[in-house]
C-alpha cells in the first residue's frame, strides 16, 4: 500500500503518531505508506 488515508487527525494522521508507525514499519522490514488525510494528498 503507498497510501494510508486518514480523517482521523487526532489519532493516525499527526506528526506523533505518523513517525511511530514510520519507525514500526521500518523495523519490522516494511516501506511504510505515507498516511495522510484526503487534503493533503489531493494539495498541489
């Protein structure tokens, strides 16, 4: 998956959280999906 989209700010799509499952990914020998809300995918 490249994209994880997410209108749940408080929860999966912050800064916090967004670098934890980075990093969880990463560790476990995975490209993580850039999570991201329906906005910031369709920004210019």
């Amino acid at each position: 998956m490249d994209y994880l989209l997410a209108w749940n700010c408080a929860h999966l799509a912050n800064a916090v959280t967004r670098s934890k499952i980075e990093s969880a990914c990463r560790l476990a020998g995975y490209a993580p999906p850039v999570i991201c809300t329906p906005e910031e995918l369709t920004e210019e």
